[in-house]
C-alpha cells in the first residue's frame, strides 16, 4: 500500500509540474501596431492555475511611451489554459481599440512569437496578431 501511495504522489507531481512546464509564454510582450501606429508590452504570466497578460507600457507610433495611457495595468487576457505543445485556450482577451471581449487562444512560434488571437461565432470568425517577446 505504501508504495501505491508513492506512485499516485509522483503522480501528481508530475502532472502538477506539467501543467506548469508549458509556460515559456511568461513573460513581456510586444504587442503589432494598432491602427494609429502605437502598441503595447504585455506581461504574461500565471493567475491562479491559467495564465493572464496585463498592460504593462504603451507606446505611439514613434516608440514614445504614453505614461497616461488609460488602460495600464488592465487585463487583456485573462483564464488561459495551456493545452501543451505551446497552444492555450478558454481564455478571453480584450481587444482596447474596439472595447470587446472576445473567447482567445494563443500558441507559441519558437520562444519569442506569440499568434494571439480573439474569436466569435464558436471559434469560426477570428482576429489575431503575432507579438513578439520582449523579455
């Protein structure tokens, strides 16, 4: 029996850490440039047992930054769920230019590549962009 109790901790243990090893997407953001040429860094990291990204810094067109940016510090993703091999899902994300939440999945290119993408109609209608780390 005590082995049986050994074996089902490793267990969990190992599915607890898995859970946990998709994660390289932690981390800073720079989000493609929106309509008026400025963008975002977003930092991506976990929130509870998902993932979420908030608004860390924003920046017009020039690479100024925009220290009165209204929307620092708000959630722009939020209840990510890594599904591995670098793919998330069941998540939301906030799109600020149109003040929609949309259902969101993400998925990594390599380490430093993020394909965001926000969706309607049960997934079939999306829109997305590819952010690249920062750090």
């Amino acid at each position: 029996m005590n082995k049986l109790a050994w074996a089902a901790a490793a267990v969990l243990v190992t599915l607890a850490t898995g859970a946990r090893a998709d994660d390289p997407v932690d981390g800073l953001w720079k989000t493609q440039p929106g309509d008026t040429g400025g963008y975002l860094h977003v930092s991506i990291g976990p929130c509870g047992s998902a993932v979420c990204g908030t608004i860390d810094s924003a920046f017009d067109k020039d690479g100024n930054q925009q220290l009165d940016y209204e929307n620092l510090g708000k959630n722009i993703i939020w209840d990510m769920v890594a599904d591995g091999g670098g793919s998330y899902s069941g998540g939301k994300i906030w799109a600020p230019d149109r003040d929609k939440t949309y259902n969101s999945k993400m998925s990594l290119d390599g380490q430093n590549k993020l394909t965001v993408k926000g969706c309607v109609a049960g997934g079939l209608i999306c829109r997305g962009q590819t952010w690249t780390r920062v750090q």
